[in-house]
C-alpha cells in the first residue's frame, strides 16, 4: 500500500483535506497528514516511511530528500516550486512536480477586479470609464492568459496576445489577434497584461521602449512578477504620460514615490494575492493528490519540473 | 431645415458634442447648443424655434412645451424621463423620447466590478473566492441583465434568469437557464442580481420570503433601485444568515445600521453610479440625436415614451 505524506505547515481548509482525502482512499492509499509543524524535525520524522508527498510552501532541501529512502515524488501544490531543493530530488530520483493551471482563473479574476475598481474610480460615486470595445494585449499566453482572453471576450474587449512559445492556429481558435512582436502588441493595446514568468530574459525587459508606444489611456496589469518591469522606466512613464496608469500585484519597489507624486493612478495589493483563493488551494490541493495516483498508476510525468 | 437644441444645464463631455454635432451635420440639420444656463428663462427663449431637442436631466416641464410652438420631438438621453411632463407633451402633439439600453453595459460592468471587489476581499491580501463556476440569478432579462449575461459567461458562471415578459427561446439562445418562477430562481443562484424597474408591483417585493430560500454563500447585488428591496427583509436576512451579502448601487435606508452591525458584509457606492460612465453619456447623447434625424426622415417612434 503507497504511503503520502500530505505536509502543509500552513494547511489547507477543510474542504481541501476531505478532497485529498477521498482521491487517496479511492486509490487505496495510505494518507498521513502533518500540519501546522514547527521546525524541520517533524517533517524529518513524517517523511522517513512515504513513497510521495504533497507540500504547498514547506521547505523541501535535501537533508529532508536525504531522509526519506522511500520518496518518489513530491509535488507542490501550487505554481511556484522554489521551495523544492531540485538537484536533491534528482541526484535521489525523486520527481517533483508543481500543479500548474489551478490558480489561473484566480489570477485572472483579480485583474479584471483591479481594472474595474479603477475603471469605476474606486467605487467613489464619479463617472468612470468602461471596458467594453477596448483593446487589451495579454503578453504570455500560458494558463492565466487564456482565462484573461475568456473573461475579456465576455466584456466585448478586442483581445491581442503575444507569446513566442503559442502556435498561430491557438490564437485564432481563442479570437485572439496573435503579434508576432512585442512591439506591434503595445502600440495596439489600451490595457497590456503581464503574465510571463521571471527569467534573465524577461527580468525588467518590460520597459520604457515598450511602455511608451501604448496609446492613450494606457494601463500596465501586472499580476506576474514586480521584476519584470523595468521600474525607471516605469517612473519615466508616470513622469511623461498623465494617463498612464499601474495596477499590481503586487507593489513594485517605488510604491511610495508613485503613491506621493501620481495619486489616483495605480492600485497596488498588500501582499501577493492573485493566486489567493479557496478554490484555486482547494484545486491544487486535489490536482496534486491525484497526480499522485497517476504518477504511481500509470506513469504520468507531465507536470515534472526537474 | 430643421433646427435642433442641445440643452444642457450639466454639459456633456467634448466627444459627445462632436458626436452630436457630426450626425445633424450630416443630416443637414441647424444645431443650437445652451450649456451651463441657469434658471428656466435661457431655455425658454431657446425653444421658441427649435423643432427637436435633446436634453439630458433637464426639466421639460408645460412652460417650456408652450413655449415650443415648433417642437416636434424631445429625447431625454439616458434612461430616466421623468424630467419630462409628458401629459404636456402628449397634449401638443410633441413625441417624448429617451435612449434605452445606452448605459446598460455600465450598469452591468459596476456589478462585476463591485462583485470582484467583494469576493477578493477588497484587495487586502487575504484569500478570497472566485466567480467560476458558481451561479448568478438575472432577476429581470432587459437590456442590463443581457449585457450581465454576456459577461457572466466570460467568468464561466451558471446563469439563470427569470423574467415574465422574455420569450423562452430568448433565454435558451443567450445560453441562460430561464426560470417560470421567482422562488425557483432565488433557490438555485448563490448571486442574485437585480434589474426590475421600480414600479408599485415590484415595489419591496424582493423580500424575505425570495431572499431566504438563496442558497449558501448568498450575495444579492442591487444596481436597480433601492425601493424593490424589503429593508425589514434585508435585516432579517443579515441577522439570521451570517453568509450573506448586499452590495448595492446606492445605499439602502439602513446603510448605517447594516455598516455597524454587519462590517464587511457589504458595499455601497455613495451615490449612483451604474449609468455614469463617458462612454455611456457618449453613447446616450448620440444615440438621441440620431433617434431625432430617424424620427424626421423615417418616422420611427420606436423610443417613444408617451
């Protein structure tokens, strides 16, 4: 019978576990459950007899890899997988996994949230503008832009995309106008979202040569990573352009500088919150269970990271 | 050549006036623009000519009609008329218009907007839910309710609606789960959104007995008038169920008591706001200066509220 250790220092709701549950009785496996842990050593102790493990932000180095001649696989419920030491996983021919996809629409929902509370002037009771017939440019067309173009084609927007890695034929089944550079996307789009991972490639490659050529009314969205931007030409944007508008989340490093000089003009979260919703943890949580199963039942790698 | 005044006491925005001003241009029509006047005389003196006019929340009363011996035709651009003495109107053979359906998309995007807003939390960080998947009641299938429709389906929600006056095949081709009665739909939607007119039927009629049977989660959006509401029933529903939640475009007579009693249980916007949009004055002013040119050329009273 296959052991799964489900490690959750901060643990799932209940509706989560229950789920995860079932996916493993139905399988007949054994599911032990650690939450809410302090320090390394119970995890230590918890991961000596499993054959996988389920983990959402715990810490995975390899003195617990070390520890746990039984491992398989691990697979974090989430997107990130930062957390997990690869190279350990590897070396012990552990596969890791990450569940990607299941907090998309999350992400997608919240910045549709964020354009219409500043569209609609934060609620306040003045005349606002409206989405409808605008043109918004998703660059990276992965999980979270495909839920973008869906919910901005029920607002009536014209949806443009960029993304080198996407097919023509995909955009054009979405209705989506696809460019083939990036360039020809931001002097086409009012609302550009960013939804491209952080690499050496696309570290602060969002930048004044690009921000400049968005039409009036421009608004960047970006609920990726505050790195990607390039935030001197940011504060060149906000400088030059007083229709230039920043919604984020979350806040880039020159939050206070924007808020004192440019009030009314950007909308920054707290903390990251994009992917922070019942029901993209709750999937997660089961899609990990049942990769799991798959895993061990039929071979399934495909969400392998390392 | 027919002569055209534009009266208003609160202007419209520039584009709307270059709007209305290129349709009667084409149409070979006299356009006499009165902005900012005050008191009733400057509008007085205004309509001893003018054939049409097109008016925005300004009063159109009997004086104003007698003084008009010319007037043919007067278009309220928005929804409400009753700015208008249509009696007066009616008795000197003067068609009274307004321009429906121009500030529907507004009133749609708000409610998404403040359900967003809610649902994450008001962007503080912490985990919220999602719009997917769950279902949204239309109560009331017009011009609004269809636009709520369209955009429902971008967010993949289950969309229900009831309204007596919709032909079933309306429904059916809209996607949309039409209901034959009230409570079906009250009992089968997590989000019931209102877009009824005011009238002494629908007068407090979303009441307790509605309200109560509303599933888990119960988020009941007001963006039609506050009057169609039961307040008793509304408390009722706040005191027996702490899973419900009001949000509403305007406040209900008992903000106060709700904002103390129920924090974070609801939204309010400080004063109307659904219909206050640029491009729905836009859209509104344009709209009824082409229902004037197609009122002359064609004879179409298709808007007529007398």
């Amino acid at each position: 019978m296959k052991k799964v250790l489900l490690a959750t220092e901060k643990p799932f709701a209940a509706p989560a576990v229950t789920g995860i549950r079932k996916v493993f009785s139905d399988a007949g496996y054994e599911l032990s459950v650690l939450e809410k842990y302090t320090g390394q050593e119970p995890l230590i102790q918890a991961v000596k007899v499993v054959n996988a493990m389920i983990i959402r932000s715990d810490v995975i180095d390899r003195n617990v890899i070390e520890q746990a001649p039984n491992l398989k696989i691990v697979v974090r419920a989430g997107a990130g997988y930062d957390n997990i030491d690869l190279n350990a996983c590897t070396e012990k021919g552990v596969v890791a996994m990450n569940t990607p996809g299941q907090n998309s629409n999350a992400v997608a929902e919240l910045l549709f949230g964020m354009m219409l509370y500043t569209a609609r002037k934060q609620f306040n009771g003045d005349s606002g503008t409206e989405l409808r017939e605008k043109s918004i440019g998703i660059h990276g067309f992965g999980w979270v832009g495909r839920y973008v173009a869906a919910i901005a084609k029920g607002f009536g927007m014209k949806i443009h995309a960029y993304d080198p890695y996407v097919d023509a034929t995909v955009f054009e089944k979405e209705g989506v106008t696809g460019h083939k550079d990036l360039q020809s996307l931001y002097e086409s789009c009012q609302f550009i979202t960013l939804h491209i991972p952080l690499t050496d490639t696309t570290k602060e490659s969002v930048n004044y040569s690009l921000l400049s050529k968005m039409p009036k009314g421009a608004t960047l969205i970006n609920t990726a990573r505050k790195e990607v931007i390039s935030e001197s030409s940011l504060l060149q944007m906000f400088e030059e352009r007083n229709d230039f508008t920043y919604l984020a989340d979350v806040q880039p490093d020159c939050a206070q500088k924007i808020a004192i000089l440019y009030p009314g003009r950007y909308l920054f979260t707290p903390k990251k919150m994009g992917a922070q919703t019942e029901e993209a943890n709750n999937n997660a949580g089961i899609a990990a269970a049942k990769q799991i199963v798959n895993f061990f039942e039929k071979g399934d790698v495909s969400c392998k990271v390392n």
